[in-house]
C-alpha cells in the first residue's frame, strides 16, 4: 500500500486518518483507497450512531487494538470521517492495514 495517498497524521498520542463509510452495504470490509481516504463498507444503517459504532469497531478489530482507543473525530454526522486510534504509530498501522489494502 502506498501510503503517499492517504492522509495519516501522526499526533502526540496517535494517528488520525480519513474514511469514507458506505452503510448499508452486504458486509463489513475495506472497500479500498478513495482519495485520500479509507473507503469501509459497512452493514449497519446510518440511524442512531449505529454506523459510528459499527465504523469504531470495525477499525479496533482490523488492527488488534481495544475499541476504547479508536474514535471519530470529525464527522459524526457525515459519511468522510476523520479517525483516531490511540498508542499507534503511522508504520504499525500502514503494516497493519497492508493485508487489507
């Protein structure tokens, strides 16, 4: 994976990173590169946070890490979002997300 043409910024305690969600689909799964973005495909519908909550989990579960240290952001309401995972460097998560993109 090209790291060029994502949009990770590495913070003091993390990393932020953009994706665009695409509720309602037939299953959960990173659907590729859009942009600079993370395009996830998830089954959740965009009602009550659920596909928040589904986003947040999906992510924790991806790169092994407790869903208390990712969160969104930017974009609640929105389906580009901006992501933060706690405790993560840039180069554990490009190596963790290789098998995936």
């Amino acid at each position: 994976m090209s790291d060029s043409s994502l949009d990770i910024k590495e913070l003091h305690d993390g990393i932020a990173f953009k994706v665009r969600i695409q509720p309602r689909s037939s299953r959960n799964m990173i659907a590729g590169i859009m942009g600079d973005a993370i395009k996830i495909n998830l089954t959740s519908p965009p009602v009550d946070g659920e596909a928040n909550a589904a986003c947040t989990t999906f992510i924790a579960g991806l790169l092994n890490v407790p869903k208390s240290t990712v969160s969104i952001i930017h974009g609640q309401k929105n389906r580009l979002k901006i992501i933060k995972i706690a405790g993560i460097d840039k180069n554990k998560f490009l190596t963790a997300m290789s098998a995936y993109i």
